[in-house]
C-alpha cells in the first residue's frame, strides 16, 4: 500500500467493522475451525477449475457483476467452496462473501442443495453430479483497491472478491478465468492470456493476485528496462496527454534504479491500474506481482505525490509479493496474518521509493533531503510507537494516529541502517545489498524472512556489528532515532526550526481574536494577557494577518530567549500594549548537505543519493 504523502488520511482503509475482525482473531483458524463444527472442515477436492466473469452494459447498469465458477469433482462428499476474507497488502479483514448475491449451484443438470458453513463458505452437496458449475452475483460498488468498483462502462475487480476456493485443499491450482463483455470494451490484466478474453493462473496465489480492469478505459504501454509496461486509466480522458507523457517520464526513471537494487527483473510485463474519481479522498496505491492499482482524487493526478506512488508500489514487486516476511508466506486468506516486519515490507519500501526518485532524478539532492525530513516531521509528530508494535496493530486500525506511522518510521529506519552500514563497512556495503541478500536467500529459496534473516543480513553487510542494541531501542522500543550522530556520519546536518511561542488558546470571537485561556508560565502570561482580552497583534504583526505564522518565524526564529516582544490587546474599552520575553517551541526539522562534511561522509552520501559503494 502507500498513500498521499501529506496524510495518513488518504490510505485509510477502514472497511472491516471490528466487530467482524473481533470474530475472525477470536476464532483460531477463522473459517476452518467454525466448519468443525458441521464436523467437516476440508472440501472434496476438486480440478478443472474454470472461471467465468460477465459485465456488460446490464451489468454496469446494476453495478452487479455475474460470476461462475466450474469444477470437477470424482468424490460424492461435500464441497466447500469460500472466498478470501481480505487481500494481501491491504492488512485488514474484509470477508468478500458479504457483497455476494443470488449463490446457486448446479451439476448434472438440476439444482444442488447448498448451505452457508461460516460467513465466507458455502458447502455444496453434488450427488453424484462430476462437474458442478456455481454462479452468484456480486455487487461491485466499492471504491477501493482491494474490493471491486463498476459503473455504467466499466468494472474493476479484484480476485479475491470473486474467485472461489476449495476450503483445506492446496491453494496450488491451475485456473482459467474467461470474461464476457461488450464487444468493442477492453480487458486488462496481468494474467496470462490464452485467446481473445481467455486467461490462465498456475496457482490460486497468482489467480488472485492480478486484478481486472473491464470495460471503457484508456491504455498504452511502453518498452522501460527491456519490459513492456502498460498504463491503464479509467475514465477514458482523465489523464491528459501531457500528464500522461509525464507518467511515463517519471516511470522510466524510477524502475531501473529499483531493479539495480535486486540484479533482476522479476515480472515479464509490469500494469499500472489507475482509477481517478473524484469521490475518493487522497491517493492509495495496492501492490501486486506484476502490476498495481492506484486510486486518486483528480488533485492527485500529476502531483509532486504521483512518482512516489509508482515507486513505492513498483518496489513492493520484490519488497513483500516476493521477498516477505515468514508470517505472510504463504498467504492464508481466511485469517488476518499479523507480522512485526510490516516496517520492512511498507516503511522499508517507501525509503527505496526516495532513493528511487533521487537516483532516477524525478527529484534532486535537495528534493530527498525534503521528503526525508517530511518523515520525520511526521514520526515527531505522532504518539511514541515502535515500529514492531505499529506493524502488528496495523490490522485493528489504531485511532491514535500510530494506524500507519511504519510507513514514515520504517523508511527512517533504513535511511538510518543504510547509513550505519556505509560507515562501518567504510562504504563498501549497503541496504541494498541487504535487499538483494534476503531476496535470494529467503524468495528465491521459497520462504520468507525472519527476524534473525534480517539482522543477520543488516549485520553481515555492516562486518558483523552488532545491531542488537539498536533494535531494542528504535525498531522494537520507543526510543527516537540519534539523527544528530546518524545524519553527520553521511554528511547531512539537521537543522529544527524554532518557533516562537505565545501560550493562549483563542477563538475567533464577535469583535476579533479572543484570548480563551493564557497557559502558566508562558510568555502570554509574563506580559499579563488575560483570557477575555482581544488580540491585535504580537510583535507589530496583526493576528489578522494570513501570513501570521510565517512573519513570525521569519521576524524573531533567530532572535534570543527572553528577548522582548511587544503584544498589542484590546480590553474592554482599552488599548493595551504589553511586553511578554520571547519563548520557542521545537518546530519543523529541514535537512540538507553539510559543507564541513568529512571526505568518508561525503562517500556515504554520494552512495545513498546514487545507489553505490566504495
Ligand atoms: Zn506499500
């Protein structure tokens, strides 16, 4: 996943009620073990598994899309048939089978008896019939890059919503998927095709891993690294040609650096999904293995936020569909599958998307400094959380603001590691051969990483420094990140802003800016404001004034402690000027080069900034 990079707001994805997560997390094993109680909890197997997805303009026009799933079966034990209850990347439960409508099961030609095993099952009885074909309708009404969307000319849908499972048996079965639509619509997926609309998947995994756009939507595509990469954008026309153009610029340049980090590509051909309406608040993109699905306000289209959004989603390609943490491989799609390492998955990830865009030079040197320091605005910010614990609690959607603070932390804590590294290998190693590392000893070996994979590899690559300590107090405790002493080593100096401190709380009141209540101790209360008063301006600049903030910043953030600062207030019939001494509250950090940096540090830099050692 990854969002608007102004707030967290805009990725929020808070579909699943608790309630519904409450019952899954209560129930080990979620659906397998409420089908115990029917005493049967694995479904006959079956094969030949055949797909069937229709949208037309009727369809569009219900916003229902007609899904059909055949199968074969050599046994007269029951079937059980469910759908995911969420979708990977989107780390919340969902249960899909509330969206499905008119279920009906049919073999040898009459109806089957069926009933409901858990809220996400449906166990079918054959008798006797050797292929059954299941069909139901679903109701494509949700904007959301996990769920399905339709309107009058066009469907998105992912497979999880719709694509049925034998319950208990390997997930490890080859698929077809046919769509029906109109004519002159078009279908695009990163599914293998086998004729005109005729796809194939070799396993469940991918079958559910490649989303479908069908309908009325432009689409172009282009050679980027020696691959095809496809641009797809619905409605027809929202992305205009210049801003397409664009796109493109900006994908060129952030794909090959990520492919250096890991020495290969891993996809043949790589789609970009985009859906712009203007329902939709903010901008998220959902990863998937050889493509991604961005959802954006038309705002967004365009934005400095655009190029962040394809890189972080492109990275996730090998960061976590392929290289991912041992809790999630393989994917179990009936229970929530909470992980620690999430910050390596997401927040990792939205590191490389930085160094992405500066290695690529979407952004410059000083463009990095500024996304970076926007993290750490952001971390500073936020209620004290460690980054364990915030991957964990992602599932339950924290309202304390912590919800998605792996994402910023997370990136932080690889700038933070990528430096120590350099500096302890003398910048001959780096995170990126940390990524690369684990990519080839955990994916390519079929499994995934755990923590001991991690920090052996963060240490190997730092000549076996111990990173124990750091682990205990940044990444599974609380405390924040040394920058002072991290940044110097890689020759970058972080300065805080300060800015100057009133103490009152105000409201706009009948005759102007009203002080409600004068904090103890501050400098409001030393000139003697008092709540009641009126406040005309602080140090000659009018309150009115909308640049109020900046003037101040600008006029005393140099100036001394205690230094004197003239307060105009009206009471009641009386214009009063007092004089409060000048307090400062820790503002906005800002990062850039450091001149006095150290020949080493300036190697660090130049390394992090281009992508290289030595
Ligand atoms: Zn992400």
């Amino acid at each position: 996943m990854h969002r608007s990079s102004t707030s967290s707001v805009a990725r929020l994805r808070r579909f699943a009620s608790l309630a519904q997560l409450a019952a899954a997390m209560l129930i080990p094993g979620g659906a397998r073990a409420q089908s115990a109680m029917h005493g049967d909890t694995v479904s006959a197997p079956i094969r030949d598994v055949h797909y069937d997805v229709t949208f037309t303009r009727a369809n569009g026009d219900v916003r229902l899309v007609d899904v059909a799933m055949s199968f074969s079966t050599t046994s007269a034990a029951p079937v059980l048939l469910s759908l995911p209850a969420w979708t990977p990347g989107a780390y919340e439960i969902s249960n899909f089978s509330r969206w499905v409508t008119g279920f009906d099961a049919v073999g040898a030609g009459r109806k089957l008896s069926w009933e409901k095993l858990d809220y996400d099952t449906w166990r079918i009885l054959p008798a006797g019939a050797k292929s059954v074909r299941v069909s139901f309708r679903y109701v494509a009404d949700s904007l959301d890059n996990a769920m399905s969307w339709a309107t009058q000319d066009f469907l998105f849908f992912n497979g999880t919503n719709v694509f049925l499972y034998a319950e208990g048996q390997p997930l490890e079965f080859p698929a077809t998927v046919a769509v029906h639509t109109e004519p002159e619509w078009r279908v695009a997926t990163g599914m293998t095709q086998t004729a005109p609309r005729a796809f194939s998947a070799s396993s469940y995994h991918d079958l559910v891993d490649m989303p479908f756009f069908v309908g009325r939507f432009d689409v172009d595509s282009a050679r980027v690294a020696g691959r095809w990469v496809r641009f797809a954008s619905y409605p027809a026309g929202a992305v205009s040609p210049s801003t397409r153009s664009a796109a493109w610029d900006q994908l060129q340049r952030v794909i090959p650096p990520e492919i250096t980090v890991f020495g290969e590509t891993p996809w043949q051909n790589y789609t970009v999904f985009e859906i712009v309406d203007s329902t939709f608040a903010g901008a998220s993109g959902l990863e998937h293995q050889s493509s991604h699905v961005d959802v954006l306000a038309p705002s967004y289209v365009g934005s400095d936020f655009q190029p962040s959004l394809y890189a972080h989603e492109i990275f996730h390609s090998w960061n976590v569909k392929r290289l991912r943490p041992a809790e999630m491989w393989p994917y179990q799609y009936w229970h929530p599958q909470p992980t620690p390492w999430l910050w390596v998955s997401e927040g990792i990830t939205d590191y490389y998307a930085d160094l992405a865009e500066v290695r690529g030079g979407v952004v410059d040197e000083r463009g990095f400094y500024a996304l970076t320091a926007e993290k750490m605005n952001e971390v500073a910010a936020a209620v004290p959380v460690s980054l364990r614990d915030a991957s964990l609690d992602t599932w339950v959607h924290p309202v304390d603001g912590t919800e998605y603070i792996y994402y910023p932390k997370g990136s932080l804590a690889g700038l933070a590691l990528d430096i120590l590294i350099r500096d302890a290998s003398n910048n001959a190693h780096s995170l990126d051969e940390v990524m690369r590392g684990l990519y080839q000893a955990d994916y390519k070996k079929g499994r995934g990483f755990t923590g001991a994979d991690w920090w052996g590899a963060v240490s190997a690559a730092a000549g076996g420094r111990s990173f124990a300590d750091f682990a205990a107090r940044h990444i599974d405790g609380r405390e924040p990140f040394p920058w002072d002493s991290i940044l110097t080593l890689a020759g970058i100096r972080i300065r805080q802003e300060r800015v100057p401190r009133l103490g009152v709380l105000t409201q706009p009141g009948p005759m102007g800016i009203v002080v409600v209540n004068v904090q103890e101790g501050s400098a409001a209360a030393y000139a003697g404001v008092r709540s009641g008063d009126y406040l005309e301006s602080v140090g000659d600049i009018s309150v009115d004034d909308q640049q109020f903030g900046a003037k101040m910043r600008a006029k005393y953030g140099a100036s001394a402690e205690g230094a004197p600062l003239p307060i105009k207030v009206r009471r009641g019939m009386e214009e009063l000027t007092l004089t409060a001494r000048l307090q400062f509250a820790p503002g906005d950090v800002t990062l850039e080069a450091d001149p006095a940096a150290t020949p080493k540090a300036v190697r660090i830099r130049t390394g992090m900034l281009r992508g290289t050692t030595g």
